[in-house]
C-alpha cells in the first residue's frame, strides 16, 4: 500500500518545482524529501523522478500519480469532515491565514464571538500576505484563509478551493486632519506618500489609482502596515490610501476621503473544498460574518469626482 505522507511530498513538488521548496513548506530538510520519495519510487516500483541540472522533473508516471494524490487527499479531508459533523461539539484546532487589517479590526470580535458560542474550539491566527497564505491553504499550513481582492485586480479561484465573500470593503483616501482637502486627486502629485510595497496587491491597486489620473506617487514611506500608514497621516508626514475597514478604531485625528468611483475591495475565506462543511470551519465564517456586521466604517468628509 502507498504511504500518504509520501504521495503528499510528491505533490507539493508538483506544484513547487524544487525539493528545497518543498522541504520548506514542510519544514523537512532537503535530504528527507529526496529519501521519502526515494522510498516512493521503491513502493511504486516506477521511476518517478528525472535529474534536469540541478534539478527534477517529474515523470509521466509521477503525473498520474500527483492527479490520484489530489483525489485521495480530498477524499481523506472529506472523510475528517463527516466524523467531526457527528460530534456533539465544535472543537479542536482550527489554523487560519490572514493578513493584518482583519487581524486588526474583525477577527478580535469573531475571537470572541467564537469562544462564548465554541469554548472547545482553539484559533490559531498567523499573519501572511495572501498570496502567500494561499500557498499554505494548500499546503495544509493552514485550514481556513482569510483573503482579499482589489479592484480590477481579479484573483483565480483555484481547484480545490471553497471561497465565499466576506464583505465588501470601501477604499478611502485619507489626509491629516490640518490638510486641507483637494479638488482632485491629481493635486497630491507632489505630497509625500505611505503605502504598501510596489509588488503587493494593495500597493500595485495604489498606485495604478494615481497613475490613470495622470501622475506617479511620491512614496516617502514604504511598508505593508496599515497602522504605520496610518499613524504617518495622523502625524502630518504622508497621505495614504486606505480600507475603510479600520477607520473605526484606527484612524481618528484624520480625514476620511472618497476616492474616484467608490472603489471597494472585497474580502473573503477560502479554504480546501473537502473541509468546507467542516463544523469548525463553519463555526470561523459564521463569527467573521457576524462580527464584520457589527463594523461600521465611517462616511467619508466628501467624494473626490477625478
């Protein structure tokens, strides 16, 4: 019989490409990778791997394997799901991805939305940036993921994945509260910027905003904090743009501008289709739902037109 564990390392590399990759994700070392699938080709009796460079490629055998791999890991998840649904509680162990302005507005809420409704039920959040938190969703790093979509800015739903929309989530212009507010936004071509990293979803959405409005942001300040963003506006040293998200508790002493359009961004939970009736899974979503209701952002001062 197959080992599991094993078919598992052959289909991380099947996405990943590199056995330090895949021992990363799977906090094995090189070496262990190489000999557990060593190990595999024995139970197999195939050759499922080729030397390319330094590298390997998996053989047509190894293919056909990977694509019985992701039947049999959905499967097994699905099998989990039933047993937990026969349980008289929600309980054990949920791991969740997120990135930091649901860390810092709604899931402290769905925390403890979850422990009066849950008590058995222990959340483990970790931060990370959604691309990267997508890669550990399949890796089995995480269970459920927490993610989010700019405008314009479409992501792929990928197979295996359940995802389901959260809310939607108005995107704002925001200025010190001394500044005063301009006609267009084209007039803060020459003001100091915060916003996130050039190669972010959210500092890419930034930055294509000032740029189909004709100019290229001045960006003093560079990193992927929303409240550092926030705490710069507030201090009068940049103007940003921001989810409305966290202006409820986050940004006071500052002022709230509507972007061009109204612009939203939406978010989400995505997690592996065979876990999505999971009773703790169900239990998350549920919470962050509820607790995303109770948010109200605030209106902005006034609606910039282009």
């Amino acid at each position: 019989m197959l080992n599991v564990a094993r078919l598992r390392i052959l289909w991380e590399l099947s996405r990943r490409g590199t056995l330090a990759e895949v021992a990363a994700a799977l906090s094995y070392t090189p070496s262990a990778v190489s000999q557990q699938l060593s190990l595999l080709e024995r139970e197999t009796g195939v050759v499922l791997l080729e030397r390319v460079g330094r590298g390997v490629r998996l053989t047509d055998h190894a293919q056909a394997l990977v694509e019985h791999t992701e039947v049999i890991l959905a499967r097994l998840e699905e099998a989990e799901t039933g047993l937990a649904q026969l349980a008289p509680t929600v309980r054990g162990v949920l791991r969740v991805g997120s990135f930091p302005t649901v860390v810092l507005t709604i899931a402290p809420t769905a925390l403890t939305l979850l422990a009066q409704r849950h008590p058995e039920l222990d959340v483990e959040i970790t931060q990370r940036e959604v691309g990267e938190a997508h890669s550990g969703l399949l890796s089995h790093q995480f269970d459920v993921i927490v993610g989010e979509e700019y405008p314009g800015m479409p992501e792929a739903i990928l197979d295996g994945v359940d995802r389901a929309e959260l809310l939607s989530d108005p995107l704002r212009l925001v200025l010190p509260l001394d500044m005063p507010i301009p006609s267009r936004l084209a007039d803060l071509a020459q003001s100091p910027w915060s916003l996130d990293p050039a190669d972010s979803p959210t500092g890419r959405w930034s930055r294509g905003v000032c740029r189909a409005v004709g100019f290229e942001p001045r960006v003093q300040f560079e990193a992927p904090n929303p409240l550092l963003h926030a705490h710069l506006v507030r201090t009068g040293h940049a103007v940003s743009m921001l989810p409305a998200l966290i202006a409820s508790g986050h940004l006071d002493g500052t002022t709230l501008v509507g972007l061009p359009g109204d612009p939203q961004r939406t978010l989400y939970t995505a997690v592996r289709s065979g876990r999505a009736d999971h009773p703790a899974i169900r239990a998350f979503r549920r919470a962050l739902t509820d607790a995303a209701r109770m948010e109200e952002a605030p209106e902005p001062v006034v609606r910039l037109v282009q």
